[in-house]
C-alpha cells in the first residue's frame, strides 16, 4: 500500500465506507486526510464505544498493514501518524484502542510525535 493507494484500499476492506466518503468528496476521488479522519476514524471511535471488538480488531489490523507499509512511504507515514496523533489525545476509549493497535502502527505514531517534539 502506499499514501496513494491508501483511499482505494481502505474502500476495498470497508467497502460500506465509500458512500460516506464519496459525501465528502462530490464527484471527485476522496483524498486520504477525509477518508481517514472524517469516514475511517468516527466509525472506528463508533466501534469502540459500542465496544464491537471485532470491527476495531479489523480496522486496526488494516491500520498495521499500512503501518508496515509506511516504512518506504513517508507520506503514509504521516497521514497515520498524524491522523492518529491529532484524534488519540480526546479520545474516551483510548486505552481499549491502544490495546488493539499494533505493533508498527504504535511505532509510526509515537516516532512522528516525537519528530514534532525535537
């Protein structure tokens, strides 16, 4: 997966996701930042209020595929770390999340902060 393709393929795992999406984006294709902060993001916040456990474990397992795959793709990098770093911080289910995230996409996150922080 790279940052280009990250639309596409989150649509591919979710695809009851695209008309949501496509509400933000008209006819145009929608940008990763919308799809993840605005579509991916709520229901996954929605998930784990409800505490749907196996859709926050699918959600997160995709979230480690792209983690992995950020390694030679900055740009996917930052839309995760920053997508994660700006939503984590408020969030009520943050501890039951944090314990279904992977290993990588932990990684990705904490390293970016860290790069704001120096």
């Amino acid at each position: 997966m790279t940052f280009e393709m990250f639309v596409q393929d989150m649509l591919a795992r979710f695809p009851f996701l695209r008309e949501e999406c496509s509400a933000y984006m008209a006819d145009d294709e929608p940008l990763a930042y919308i799809a993840f902060g605005c579509v991916l993001t709520p229901w996954l916040e929605r998930c784990l209020e409800t505490r749907d456990i196996a859709n926050v474990i699918k959600i997160c397992r995709f979230l480690e595929a792209s983690a992995l795959d950020s390694s030679s793709d900055e740009r996917l990098s930052d839309l995760i770390a920053i997508e994660l770093g700006e939503w984590l911080p408020g969030l009520r289910e943050r501890s039951l999340l944090l314990s279904h995230l992977g290993h990588e996409t932990q990684r990705v996150r904490s390293y970016h902060i860290s790069r704001l922080d120096s």
